[in-house]
C-alpha cells in the first residue's frame, strides 16, 4: 500500500503526458484516517469517469454499534452516509476544470425510498463508499494539476464531513435509524394482526407531479375511518393510528380523482421504508406485495396459466403455456401465476390497467357467450379462493364494475382523499343486484417446475459459443441499462416499463448483473427458475451484489432489488 505523498508524486510525473497514463495511479492509498482505492481509470475523458472508492475503518469512523448491527440498520445507515455524500460531492463536482468529464465528482442519488447500494456499504471491518470522478484532461492531454485538487483538497473535506460520526448531526441521524426501526415494527406487527397493509394518520400521499416524487404541498393529510383505525405502540415514536387494511379482499372505490390510484400507489411502494419528510414514512405493505397489470405483447414461457384460461380453440395446453406476443388478459393471468411462484401473498390491481376481459364477465356478457364458449374464468371468480386456499390477499382499485362488491371483504371508498369504510352499505346493496350463478371450475394451485433455458442464438453466435465452451471460457454479454424501462443484455432487450414496483435506474442495473451472471454461470436445462432465484437470493444476502460482478469488482450504480422483481426480469428474458 502506497502513501498519500506518492500519489502526488505520481501525479507531478504524468502531468502534460498522454490520457493513459492515468491507468498507472490504480491501486490504494494510505490518507491518515481512511484508505483511497483507485479501483478503474477511464480511457479519455469523454468515457464514462472512473471508478474510485474510499474505505474508512470503525475505529475512525466512531459510529454506535447499533447503528450496524443487522442488515436494517447497515441499509439505512449508510443511506444516510450516501445522501451526505452527495450533498458535499455536489458543491466541489466540476470545479476542477477541464475537457469532457473532468472534474465531475458523482455518487448514487437517493430518492425517497431506502435501497441497499453499492454506493455505500457496511462490513466488520469498516464502511466502502464508491463513487464516480472524471480525471481532468486538456483536450486527451492530463491535467494532473486539477486531479490532485479533487483528490488532495475537495475529496478529504467531502469525507471528513460524511463518514464520521462526530462530524454529522447526532440527533438527526438517531431520529433516520429509530423511523427505520419503527418502519420495521410495523412491517412485522401486520402479519401479528392479520393486516395486509396500514396507512397512517396524517400521512401524505399525493406526489408533487408525475416526475417528482417528493410530497404535495397543501395536500390533505390522511385520516383513516374509525371502523378500520388501529393503534400501535412504537419502539420510539410511541402510539400511532392509522388505517389497517385486513387480509381477505379489499376494494378501493370513489368518483374520478378522488385519491383511489393514490392510494393504490402509496402501498404499491410500500414494501419499502421511506426517509423522514416523505409523507408515507408509516404507509407500511406486506413486502411480498406485487402490483399487477396487463402487459400486451410480453414473452411467456412454461406457464402454468389453466387456472384462468382453458380450453382454447387452438386447443394449445394451457398448463405449460408459451407465447412470444401475449394477449392482455394472457399476459395477466400469467402475471398473477408467476408472482405466486414468487411467493407474493398480496396482489395489488387497478381496473385501469387491467384486461377488462380478464377482471369480469357480466351477467348480460354471460348469457350471450356461455361458459363452454368462454375459455377465461374472470379474477373475479377467483379472488376469494386465492385468499382461501391460497392464503393470497388482493387490494383492488375498481370504478366501473359493481360485480368486485359481492366478493370484497372490505370495501373503503375514497371522497376527496378522505378513506370511508363503506363495507355495510355496500353488503346491503349486494342483495339488490345479485350476481349470475354461473359454475366456475375447480381451483387448483399451479405447480411451477420450469426449467430456465437461455435465448435462441443465431448461427454466427452458436459458433462463438461452441469455441468459447471448447476453450473452457464462460459466456460473456454486454448489457446496456435504460432507466427503470428495462435493459439490453447481448442482443436481447428486456421490457421491464411495467414492474411497476421497480423505482430506481440502479435496481435495474442490478437486475441486468444478476440477469447476465445467471445466463453464463447458472442456466444449465436443469435448474428451474426458482432454484436459481434462491442461488441469486442467498448470495445477494451473504455477499452482496459484488459476488456477481466480473473478479468479484463492484463499482457505484447498483441497489438490491426484491426477489419479486429478480422473478419479474427473468421472466421477460426471452428464450429457447
């Protein structure tokens, strides 16, 4: 391990030389209370900036035990640090002058939600925080001078001021941690009270616009109706009351922008803790939680969809379904059968973004297409043995169709934001209109053995792989994110705009690492697609995202999805 001195020893005797002369500063440096990685160099400054990462052991950073002592605590700790981080990094970025990226000084975003990244990360040793910086150049030329400003001037004060404990806000970082051990609280005390979900009083649900997730301003605070209000006693916040939202089914009611898809929303993403301020800090869901929609023209493959479609014309066989251009209703039933493959024990729906075909039949519809016609057995016929027998609770948001009253459970109308249970009223309705007794066919869970395949290769590249293979090298892809919309993996693109729990570009980024790591070292034609989710799942757990990177080497840019989203990506890769 080399000093900090001979660093800048270093940088004295490349200045004014070629661009790639900059790849000879890799390697660590010693900078008094915490270690400097140069981890990769760029190849100019026009390319993607390089990859730098500072490590600062317990013993210097001085922060409470408790503070990292699980994976919770680890998680919203070094959320914390992140956001710190840039914030500092923020005022010194582009200070150091020079062509393309120079000077530029970037670590991971954070938005509302808490993701456990690569940005920052916690061990027994010590905290790792990665991030991004652009070696200064004039023109391809180095600018040595200006690199040994970020490295020797702007980058210390940026870790002084974030890493270490007696530098930061005791108080507020106490309040972070004790929000996020509540959070966690109440995530668990649903499952003691039979609860799928609980909003709380004085929450803010509404967004401030469609690309902004941060609260509303003078938006109505949430105020639950008293036959659904529960209290809690938190560990440090105290006694709270919200809305608890019971298993079973629960339908979501109310005229045109009442609030209905808000809260629909607000509990979609909440299977993740949120940081103080954002108004649904105790809008709280299971963490199985999927929403579901339909998604016209997605691949599917070895789906066992016979519980909601059967009997086709084609007579094609529906318990080991595939298409490469699914319908709407096909490619909702094959969503709901995947996620309970996932293990997901609540389904999020909006009539909005639903198959009408596949919700419900009406009586009218019935009589003029019987049943031996119809080969689609409506969700609404069966949604109450999915939560009987398959213990599957669902939260749907319904405007058009009354059919969804007679199976709900609970029924909460929302009227200018403000929730009311309406579930009497509405039960007593039900005799008035009663629904068709038509005979549905029996229910049976779906069975998933489904062996994962990889993708239907070209000739040109079943010969590059059969040479590889033959010289005892593995498979390599390149992959290409696109935000949250999904991501290119060799030549294939996978479409993931509709998982709509996938909130961050990072966990799309990880999901192309897992993706890409399964295709060259897992999928065999022997493993099925939950045996190789659990292998991604235990590793995840045990060694964090690093295990799946090339030599093990992670960089800035990647957050940990949840296994339901890892299932979602993998069942949009199209293959053999």
């Amino acid at each position: 391990m080399n000093n900090s001195e001979e660093l800048r020893q270093q940088l004295h005797s490349i200045n004014r030389k070629s661009y790639p002369a900059y790849k000879a500063l890799k390697g660590v440096y010693h900078f008094g209370n915490y270690l400097l990685s140069i981890d990769h160099v760029q190849g100019d400054p026009f390319a993607s900036p390089s990859h730098v990462s500072v490590q600062i052991f317990h013993t210097d950073a001085r922060f409470p035990k408790e503070y990292y002592k699980n994976f919770l605590s680890r998680t919203t700790l070094c959320d914390y640090l992140t956001r710190q981080f840039e914030k500092q990094v923020s005022h010194f970025s582009f200070r150091a002058k020079g062509s393309g990226k120079s000077g530029l000084i970037t670590v991971s975003h954070c938005d509302q939600e808490i993701l456990s990244r690569t940005a920052c990360e916690i061990n027994e040793k010590g905290i790792t925080v990665r991030f991004f910086v652009g070696f200064p150049a004039n023109g391809r030329t180095i600018n040595a001078t200006e690199l040994e400003k970020i490295l020797f001037d702007f980058l210390p004060v940026c870790v002084r001021k974030s890493f270490f404990y007696c530098s930061l806000d005791a108080q507020n970082l106490l309040n972070y941690m004790q929000l996020a051990e509540d959070q966690e609280f109440i995530r668990h005390e649903l499952s003691c009270r039979n609860l799928c979900a609980f909003v709380a009083d004085g929450a803010i649900l509404p967004r401030e616009s469609g690309i902004s997730s941060r609260p509303m301003k003078d938006s109505i605070p949430f105020n639950s109706p008293e036959s659904l209000r529960i209290s809690m006693e938190l560990p440090h916040q105290g006694t709270i009351t919200g809305m608890g939202i019971p298993k079973g089914i629960t339908l979501i009611v109310g005229g045109g922008y009442h609030g209905k898809s808000t809260l629909l929303n607000a509990l979609e993403l909440g299977v993740y803790n949120h940081i103080p301020g954002d108004g649904r800090e105790y809008v709280i869901t299971d963490n199985t939680a999927v929403k579901l929609r339909s998604e016209e023209g997605r691949f599917i493959k070895d789906v066992d969809i016979s519980l909601f479609i059967n009997d086709l014309p084609n007579k094609k066989d529906t318990h080991c379904f595939s298409t490469l251009d699914a319908s709407g209703s096909t490619s909702q039933a094959a969503g709901i059968v995947e996620s309970m493959e996932a293990k997901s024990q609540l389904f999020l729906l909006d009539e909005d973004t639903s198959a009408t075909n596949f919700m419900v039949r009406d009586a009218f519809m019935q009589q003029v297409i019987q049943r031996d016609k119809e080969p689609i057995t409506p969700f609404l016929e069966r949604a109450r043995d999915l939560y009987e027998k398959a213990g599957i609770s669902t939260i749907l948001v319904a405007g058009s169709s009354g059919a969804f009253f007679h199976i709900a459970d609970t029924v909460i109308q929302m009227d200018n934001y403000i929730p009311k249970d309406i579930t009497a009223s509405v039960k007593s309705l039900c005799g008035q209109y009663p629904l068709a007794n038509v005979p549905v066919p029996e229910f049976r869970i779906p069975e998933s053995h489904r062996i994962m395949t990889k993708a239907v290769q070209s000739s040109g590249s079943s010969q590059r792989n059969r040479h590889q293979h033959n010289n005892d090298r593995p498979e390599r892809l390149k992959t290409k994110v696109s935000k949250t919309d999904g991501f290119s993996l060799g030549r294939q693109e996978i479409d993931l705009r509709y998982i709509e729990q996938l909130i961050d570009t990072e966990q799309t980024a990880a999901l192309s690492l897992l993706l890409k790591y399964a295709v060259e070292h897992l999928i065999d034609g022997k493993r099925t697609l939950p045996e190789i989710v659990e292998f991604l799942q235990k590793n995840l757990t045990q060694n964090g995202l690093a295990f799946f990177a090339d030599n093990h080497k992670i960089s800035c840019g990647y957050a940990v999805p949840r296994s339901q989203e890892i299932y979602a990506c993998f069942n949009r890769y199209r293959r053999s």
